[in-house]
C-alpha cells in the first residue's frame, strides 16, 4: 500500500485510511460490534494500512474508545488522527478535551489532531496557539482542520502556526475542492484527508433511486433539501447525480471492479490527494477495499470520470459543505 506524507509533518501515511465514524455504535451508524473494529484494525495494519480516523465527537467518544481498544498493542505501528469540536478549542477547555481523547484513545500522543469544522464563537488565533503548545509538549505531532474554505484556512494559516491537512469531503460526485480549496492547500504545503469516499454508500451502486437511500444517507446537497433528513434548504441535483451515477457504473463494467472500489481508487488517483478514509465496518469491506491497492486507472479513465460527473460538480459549485450549505469557500 503506498504512502504519503501528511503535509510537513514527515508523518506517513497509507493513501487509503479507516473511517471511524461508526465505530463505538450510535444512532447514525447503528450498532457496531467491537469485534469487527478489531478485526478490521489487525488486517488493514497487517496488509499495509496505518491511518486511523476518529473524532470526539463521534459517538459521544465510544469511537475514540473503540479505535483504542483495537489498536492496544499494535499503537507504534499506526498512527491516529482525532478530531476536536470546534467550540472546544477555547484555551480553557482546548487542553482537557486532548487529554480526554488521550485517555479514550489509550495513548500519549495523537499523531493528527485537527479542528472537526470551522471556528466561529472565540479567537482562531488562541485556538491554534494552544494547539501549537500541545504539539511542543508531544502531546500531538501534527494539526490539522476539517471542513475549512478559502477564508477560514486563510485565518488559520494567518496565526503562523503549522497546519499539515485539511479533511474534507472527496469523492467522484463531491469535488467542490477541487475549484479553489485544493489548490490553496498545495500552495501551503498542506495535504488533503478526503473523506466519504463512497457519499454513505451511493457509490457503492447499490441505489437507483434516491426513495431507496436511508433518509440520513439522503440528506447531502445532492439531494433534493426537502427529504426527511435534509437540512441544506437548495434544491439538490438528482437528475445530475443519477446520471453520473450511471456513467460511473458503465465505466467500472467495462474495467471490471466493483463501483465502489473505483470510485475510492479515482480519489487516490487525484494530485493533492494525501488519503482517503473509507468507513470501514468489517473484515469483509476491508478485503474488498484492499483490491484497490493494486489498481491503477489509467490518464483516460480518470478524465472520463471527471467529464461524467462534471455537470453535478457544476451545478453543486465550489461550496464543500455537503451537509448543510455553511459557507466553506
Ligand atoms: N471531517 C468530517 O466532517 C467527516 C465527515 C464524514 C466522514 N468523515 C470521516 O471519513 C470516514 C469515511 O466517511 P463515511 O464513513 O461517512 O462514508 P463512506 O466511507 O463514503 O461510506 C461508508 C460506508 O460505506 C459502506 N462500505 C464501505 N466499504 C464498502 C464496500 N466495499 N462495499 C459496500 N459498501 C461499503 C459501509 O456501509 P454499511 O456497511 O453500513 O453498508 C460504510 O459504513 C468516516 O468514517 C470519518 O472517519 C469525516
């Protein structure tokens, strides 16, 4: 599996990582057994896997705890990214939510730390100042943000403190960065995380109609804003979508692999791209996934993915919050 590194860190990374957002079990995953997070653990560090994705704010915690649980004994070989909530990295507070990720984790070091989405209730520059103290104590190697656009990176970048990657959301039908988020990230140095490889399940090529979704796989701005789930309030892009879907399908029949595993090697495919996190549930997902490692697509089938799903990326714009339409550029 090849590696990248993560921005200037010199931190590397597998350019395929394990999404934990479901792990730990909660309402928007449902449950999940821990025993699948284990098994999922060993195989992807056995077959060259080491990035781990989680967050404090999934599952009230339960995922950091879960990740810890799987990774006891085998910590020195991975290397972990967590996620802070924005309103939590006030100065007072910012220091006892990393040692409650620490503790949760079973470690004394994240390697990633990154702020889950923009800063908009207290000073950025305090923020990233003491998250610079926390990277000079060893208790994180790197900083990272997640969901930040063109102005809010800016600010960021502003406090001269060293911001390795920004994680957001990538995959064939979700390519909002590439417009002006990416490019602004290369100029700096910085790596990309993309994350939601599959848009929840889409790519998978499961769904014909957006009636057959789960409604909180439903609720992205592809989708029309007056689905059950929906919270974005635009009028979606489903004649788009289901397009594009469909070209995607007749691409991956004729290079005969799976949807969903062309779609996540489409993403590792990209320049910037440092690493794609695919939620990963169980050991059966994992194997599949592991087949992309040794696809390679080719200049033209890269290029007739970006022209089919052009007209959605049109139409959706340079907006990268596909949940609710914050503004990110
Ligand atoms: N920073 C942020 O704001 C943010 C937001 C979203 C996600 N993330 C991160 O990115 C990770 C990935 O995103 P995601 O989990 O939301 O979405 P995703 O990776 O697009 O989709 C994950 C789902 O796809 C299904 N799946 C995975 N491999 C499959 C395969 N080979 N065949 C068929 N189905 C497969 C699984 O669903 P089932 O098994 O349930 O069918 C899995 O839960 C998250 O876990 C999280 O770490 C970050």
């Amino acid at each position: 599996m090849e590696k990248r590194v993560v921005g200037k860190s010199g931190i590397e990374i597998s350019v395929m990582g394990i999404g934990g957002w479901s792990y730990g079990g909660g309402d928007y995953w449902g449950p999940q057994a821990q025993e699948d997070v284990d098994a999922v653990a060993h195989a992807a560090l056995d077959n060259g896997i080491n990035f781990f994705d989680t967050a404090e704010g999934y599952n009230e915690g339960r995922s950091e705890e879960a990740v810890g649980i799987a990774l006891k004994g085998r910590r020195d070989e991975a290397v972990i990214a967590t996620k802070i909530s924005p309103n939590n990295t006030e100065p007072t507070v910012l220091r006892e939510h990393c040692e409650a990720s620490l503790r949760r984790l079973q470690t004394d070091y994240i390697d990633v730390y990154i702020v889950h989405w923009p800063i908009t209730e207290h000073s950025v520059q305090d923020a990233f100042a003491t998250m610079n103290a926390l990277k000079e104590e060893g208790k994180i190697r790197s900083i990272g943000v997640s969901n930040f656009g063109v102005a809010q990176l800016s600010e960021a970048l502003d406090t001269g403190v060293q911001i390795d990657v920004n994680q957001v959301c990538y995959n064939l039908l979700s390519r909002a960065i590439e417009i002006e988020i990416l490019p602004l990230c290369q100029k700096n140095g910085m790596g990309i995380l993309g994350y939601m490889p599959l848009l929840q399940g889409l790519l998978t090529g499961m769904y014909k109609t957006a009636e057959e979704l789960p409604p909180v796989h439903a609720r992205f701005r592809h989708f029309r804003g007056d689905r059950e789930k929906a919270g974005h309030g635009e009028e979606g892009a489903e004649e788009e979508m289901f397009a594009a879907v469909e070209g995607i399908r007749k691409v991956a029949e004729a290079e005969g692999v799976p949807m969903a595993q062309l779609a996540i090697a489409w993403t590792i495919a990209k320049p910037g791209i440092t690493c794609e996190l695919v939620g990963t549930r169980n050991l059966s997902e994992l194997q599949e996934n592991l087949n992309v490692a040794s696809l390679s697509l080719s200049a033209e089938t890269v290029a007739k993915l970006d022209e089919l799903t052009d007209p959605l990326l049109q139409k959706l714009g340079a907006n990268a919050d596909y949940f609710l339409a914050r503004r990110t550029h």
